[in-house]
C-alpha cells in the first residue's frame, strides 16, 4: 500500500498512462475518499458512483496536477465537486450512511457502551448541516488541516474554523442528550 508521501510520484505515474500507478493511487485513498464522499451524499450506491468519477478524473486529469496544494487535497476537491454535481443534479434519498466505529476491546460491555456511543455520534453527526458534518469529518476523521480544507470546501481558514467550532458545540450539545459516554475532550482537538 502506499503511503500518503507517494501519491504525488503516483499522480506523475497516472499521468504517464501507468495503470498500476493508478491501482495503487485507488487502493492508498479510495477508502478516504469513498468515505468522505459518503458523509456528504449519505447512500452508499451514489457515493460508490460518485468516487469511480472522482477516481477517472484523476486519471483525466494527472497531467494537470500542478502540487500547489497536496495531493490530498487535490483528490478530496475532486470528490466534493462530484458530490455537489450530485446533490445538485437529483434529489438523492437519505440512507443512514454506513459509519460506524470498530471497538477492539475484549470486554463485551464496554463494547457494548462504546457501540451506544458511536450510535450516538452517528445520530448526532447526521443532525449536522451538511458543511458542518464535512467539517468533523475531514478535521477528524480524515486528520486533514485546516488549510487544507479551505482548499478542498473553496472557502477560507476562518470559515472552516468556525464550521468546526459549531459543529462541535452542536455535537456535544446533542451528545449530552444522548446520555453517551463520550467525553468533552474528545472534540477539543
């Protein structure tokens, strides 16, 4: 598998025609990218559709990777771009999207609080606008810096700034609601 610092040597690969490269590029950041497209549209089938037209304009468009921004970030614009297509061509039906939060502890119930807790944020991320879910999403599910989502939304620094700073306090809002065990903290990243 390849590491996140191969993906630009991967994008020059791609843009020679190299189909390998392109396998390997899909196989390092489909998964994220699949992910992040699925918070955004929420049904798993449009999302899967969504990421093979962000995966074909890579290979496209690999020529036109310039690196003024990281690699990342060029893909995740791509994959917001087809899903704002979407959103905008046809109302797409809300599924549940499928996030859910592996618990690897052996101890059943904490297993099964963690399962509560995770079923909580679950809910609670969906009452989230849809710029605000991004938000969380990519600061933190994704670890993607700020910056670099202001490249990837087309917005500022301070406005994701602030799409984070109030999605949080909606979460925990909402969490504290849920009687979940998650803690404040967890969000004062």
């Amino acid at each position: 598998m390849s590491k996140p610092d191969d993906l630009p040597f991967l994008i020059g690969r791609i843009a020679a025609g190299d189909k390998r490269a392109m396998k390997a590029f899909y196989e390092a950041i489909g998964p994220d990218i699949h992910r992040f497209i699925q918070t955004r549209l929420r049904d798993p089938h449009e999302a899967a559709d969504a990421l093979q037209e962000t995966m074909l304009d890579v290979w496209r468009q690999a020529e036109r990777f310039e690196g003024r921004s990281s690699a990342r970030t060029w893909v995740f614009a791509i994959a917001r771009n087809k899903a704002v297509d979407r959103i905008r061509k046809a109302p797409i039906a809300v599924a549940e999207p499928d996030e859910t939060i592996a618990d690897d502890r052996p101890n059943p119930h904490d297993s099964i609080e963690a399962l509560d807790d995770a079923d909580a944020l679950h809910r609670c991320m969906g009452t989230l606008s849809q710029v605000h879910r991004a938000a969380i999403h990519l600061a933190y599910f994704q670890d993607i810096s700020y910056p670099q989502i202001a490249a990837i939304e087309a917005c500022s620094v301070g406005t994701v700034k602030t799409r984070v700073f109030h999605a949080k306090r909606l979460l925990l809002h909402c969490l504290s609601h849920t009687g979940a065990r998650l803690r404040a903290q967890a969000l004062s990243k």
